[in-house]
C-alpha cells in the first residue's frame, strides 16, 4: 500500500508520503514526513519488528510530524513490505543494521535518532554500535536483546542452540511451504476481532484492541496480499536473532556495551517478551539508559498508545538539547 499522501486514506496521516531510494541497486520504499523542523535536526528514523513494515509506524508519525522530520522504513524481505530482497544473503539481523548503514548513506542522512522496536532493536542497537558518528540517539522500543541467563544456560546456549538452529530452521521452512496459508489466514482472523489475541499463546502482553481501527484495516489488507513463499525470510530472520540472543551473545551484549549513542528504553510494563527481569539486567549492564516505563501496555507500544510513545521521545530529545 503506498500514498504520495497518506492524508488521501486517513486524515491524520496527512503530510505522510511514500518515496523510494535506490540503494545498490535495490528499490527501497520508505514513508517519510514533511519537513516542519530546522534542518540541522537530526532526523528520527523509525525501524519496525523482522516481519514488520513501515506502514507500522504510521499513528507514531503522525504524532511526530509537528515536532520532528521522521523516517519509517521497509527493510529488505519483510513479510509486508515494499523493499524487494536483492538475495537470499540479504536477510538477516545483522545484515540489515549495515543495510540502515547504506540506506543513510542513499539520503544523504549526517545524524538520525534511530527508533527500533522489537527485532528492529536489536538492528539498531548494531548499527548505533557499528556507525556512532551517525547515530544522535538510540530509542528502544520493546526490544530483542539478550535475555539474563546464568553461566550454565548460556553454555548450554551456546554448546546446543547452533545446532538446535540448524536443525529447526529447515524444518520450518518446509513446514511453512505446508501451512504457510493456514498460518496467514489465522493472522487475519486474529486483525478481524484482536480480543482473541488475548486467548492464544501469542498473546504479547498489554491491549491489542487500543490499536486504531485505521491501522488494523491496513494491516488486514497487508496480510491478505501475502504471498506464503515470503514466510521463508522470516524463518531466516528469527533464526539469525536466536542466534545473536542466545548463541552469539557475547557479540550482542559487547554492542550493547560499547554504544556510544544517549539511549532511551522505552517499554510496557505488560510486555511478556521483554518482562521487567530483562529490562533490569540490561539497566544494570547500561545504568546510563534512560528508561521510560508505559502502564496497561505490553510488546507493541507504537501501536497501542502512539501519542504516549511520541510524547516520551520528544521529551526525551528536547532534555538532552536543554543539557546541552
């Protein structure tokens, strides 16, 4: 779904385009607001969940447009995006953060505040590591980092998850060549009444019925234009994160020690992916993160209470200038 102007479905998406940029050859779609603040602001550039797409972000730019230029982007072979995968080599945890590396490069972009929910945290959290003269600030929302484990879980991890990885990820793929229609169907009955999400073991945490009707109505039409064989990139996708959060997570937790970057934590205290035991220990790791709690929600604040998500980051943004 692209807009020039996302007011002509919604009328306060108004101000919200659909643009594109070549980046190595590839046609990147991304959504992109007006320009209503100084130009030296750094840009805020918003990075959604692994099977998410930039149309995820759409209530949060809409909130963000009076006070901040805002950037929500497709990354490479997500589920629902726009962003064509130039190869099979091209998915991954890992290769996206130096694909944002790329896409900044493609807009000329000298300093962004970099928003990563999810997945899309921990792509972000790699890329403030990996290009720090860029990256103004850090804002993660619900993330998927390394969870606490003790010195034995994480030999264990470490010692059975490459090949438990191995084994699982080409079980799955097949598995989604088999059901890959049943699973996509079930996820548009879960958009038509989001009440049910609460009975069902993916249920996140927090309240998916406050998602705005707009939003869910796109999604609904997302999901239905889904072709099952992009199930696989997904597989691709989780597995790499496993295996930075669980196999590989010295690498991860050694980014999350060198990020240079003013960080915001921004989490639900609802949240069943990222619970407080988690959000506790990576504050311990890093006690100069700010940490922005939201009551009654859970693993999806952009979509629950956008004004609220919009609300905290601009704060935020404008003390660090006060501090200055």
């Amino acid at each position: 779904m692209r807009y020039t102007d996302w007011g002509e479905r919604v009328g306060r998406w108004s101000g919200i385009r659909s643009e594109t940029v070549s980046v190595h050859g590839t046609k990147v779609h991304y959504l992109v607001t007006d320009r209503t603040t100084t130009p030296a602001a750094p840009v805020h550039l918003l990075v959604p969940g692994a099977a998410g797409s930039a149309s995820q972000w759409l209530d949060v730019l809409a909130e963000l447009r009076p006070r901040a230029h805002a950037i929500a982007i497709d990354l490479p072979g997500t589920l629902v995006g726009h962003t064509a995968l130039p190869n099979r080599r091209a998915v991954g945890i890992e290769t996206n953060a130096a694909f944002l590396r790329d896409f900044t490069d493609a807009l000329e972009l000298d300093r962004v505040v970099v928003h990563g929910w999810a997945a899309g945290g921990m792509i972000s959290l790699l890329f403030a590591d990996q290009s720090p003269e860029r990256v103004d600030a850090l804002v993660l929302v619900a993330p998927a980092l390394p969870p606490p484990l003790s010195h034995r879980e994480a030999r264990m991890c470490k010692t059975l998850g490459r090949a438990g990885l191995a084994v699982i990820a080409p079980v799955a793929r097949v598995l989604l060549r088999l059901s890959g229609r049943r699973m996509l169907a079930a996820s548009q009955r879960h958009l038509a009444d989001p009440a049910s999400i609460a009975d069902t073991k993916w249920n996140a945490g927090g309240g998916m019925t406050r998602m705005s009707p707009e939003i869910l109505g796109l999604m609904r039409e997302e999901m239905a234009a889904v072709e099952p064989k992009r199930m696989a990139s997904m597989v691709t996708v989780y597995a790499s994160l496993m295996s930075l959060i669980l196999v590989r997570r010295r690498s991860a937790l050694e980014a999350m020690h060198r990020v240079t970057a003013p960080t915001l934590l921004v989490v639900g205290d609802e949240d069943r992916l990222a619970p407080r035991a988690s959000i506790d220990d990576w504050t311990a790791q890093r006690p100069d993160w700010s940490v922005m709690v939201l009551n009654g929600v859970g693993h999806a604040p952009p979509f629950e209470v956008p004004a609220d998500y919009a609300r905290t980051v601009i704060k935020w943004c404008d003390s660090r200038v006060r501090d200055r």
